[in-house]
C-alpha cells in the first residue's frame, strides 16, 4: 500500500468535495504519476500550475511514492526559489480568448456582450473543442471536468459558479478581463466584430419604427446582424453592471439574474 499526503492551496481546494480541502491523506493499490492522481482527485490538470513533492518541483509524468508529500499550487506566482521551478502549465496565452462548451451558452452571450473573444457553438464534441482550443489558442471554459482531464489540453478552466451573472463574474476575476472589457463591440449570436453602419444602409434590416427612432446603427461584420442602442441593450448593460467588480471570497449574496 502506498501512502502519500496531498495539499492542495488557493482555488484548487475549490475542486474539492467540503471537508475535504485540508491535508488529504490517501492510500493508493500503486504507485501513480501525478497526471493519474490528478485525475482521481478530479482536479484539471491545466488548473495546476505548480506541484511540489517533497519540496522539489515535478512535471505530470512523476511518479508519486509512498510516502511522498505533495503540495499543489494553481499559480507558481510570488514563489520565491533560490532553483528555478517547473510549471505544469504552459505559458499563458497572450491574447485572452475563449471557447465555451455546451453548458455556458449564457455565459457565452455575457461574455461577447462585454466584447470578450468567446467562440461558442452548440452540438460542439469535446473532441473538436480540445482541437479548436489548440489550433486557435483558446482557453477552455467547461462545467464538464472530464473535458479537462483529456491529456491534450493545454489551457482550460473549469467554471465554479452555476448562476450565469456569477460566473461571469468569476471568468472575469480568474483571468483578470476587467481592463479588457469593450461593451457593444461584438456580436452576441456569431462573435464577429461589429461596425458602425450609415443608417441608409439598414432601412431594410429595421422594423420602420426602429428606424425612424434610432440615428446609430451597428452591424455585424461576420453574419450581418443588425444593432442598435436599444433599450433591450441599456436594460442588458444595467442588469450586468453590479457583476462588473472583482469576485472578493466569502461572498454570499449578490445581484439578480439577467436572463
Ligand atoms: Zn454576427
């Protein structure tokens, strides 16, 4: 029987089951590499950016003993090493861009509303979304763990909050978005780019009454949708609002629900 003592620091022990996030103390048949603890813990392996056993840094390959103390970090950020460590991760993206799984079509639409690069389309398999994720540098956003623990995956994140106004609160405060936010600047069915338009051009797109009401228009330069600033647009941006500050942990209550 090995014996091996597990920590895990910051929001990985979010991934675990309530009391159970202190020190893990498990007894395992074999020996395992960490890549297959990982999974039997149900912690993504692209969450965790740093495991140290036994104090020295270890990739996913490393094979855990008995005995051996392990301590799982999901940021090697602050750490201070007179060696230098070895991150599970690889680097970050420069760009932040998304790809949303099956579960987050709201979370999709918040985000795009917002201008945040997601791309989203439903009846997607997992496998085409790890493929497009790496073809495309996107990091995964998922409530499917399973998704996560596939070995190709390089950046994902597994979405805590059930509530779509939390979390997008949650994705903007994980990745850090709020400078990134450019509201009305992407499509919310396709995720293209959208432009102003000379009003003249979309007399056919409008109901008349739109068009008579409304000087600015948008449109779409993927799939030609038509925008403008609406009150179903002012009422959306409202609604979001007080989820556009930082997630602070501990808090229990928040807005209501945008739908
Ligand atoms: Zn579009």
């Amino acid at each position: 029987m090995i014996h091996i003592e597990c920590h895990c620091h910051g929001r990985l022990r979010e991934l675990l089951p309530q009391g159970q996030r202190g020190c893990r103390r498990l007894k395992l048949k074999q020996r395992l590499t960490l890549y297959e603890l990982l999974a039997m813990l149900r912690i993504p392996h692209p969450e965790v950016d740093l495991a140290l056993c036994n104090g020295e840094s270890v990739d996913l390959q490393q094979r855990i003993g008995d005995r051996d103390r392990l301590h799982l970090y999901p940021s090697a950020c602050g750490m201070v090493e007179s060696r230098p460590l070895q991150r599970l991760r690889t680097r970050p993206l420069r760009l932040p861009r998304f790809i949303l799984d099956v579960h987050l079509a709201r979370l999709a639409r918040r985000m795009r509303l917002l201008g945040l690069d997601c791309w989203y389309q439903p009846g997607t398999a997992d496998d085409e979304i790890i493929r497009l994720a790496l073809a495309q540098r996107r990091t995964i956003l998922t409530r499917d763990r399973g998704l996560l623990h596939q070995p190709a995956v390089q950046h994902g994140y597994y979405v805590r909050a059930i509530e779509p106004s939390r979390q997008l609160q949650e994705v903007l405060s994980r990745f850090d978005l709020y400078p990134q936010l450019a509201p009305f600047s992407r499509c919310t069915l396709c995720n293209g780019m959208i432009e102003a338009v000379d009003k003249e051009r979309v007399r056919d797109q409008v109901k008349p009454q739109v068009y008579r009401l409304f000087e600015e228009f948008f449109r779409c330069g993927r799939c030609g949708q038509v925008y403008w600033q609406g009150s179903h647009y002012e009422r959306m941006l409202r609604d979001l609002q007080p989820w556009l500050v930082p997630e602070f942990s501990g808090r229990s209550d928040g807005p209501g629900a945008v739908n």
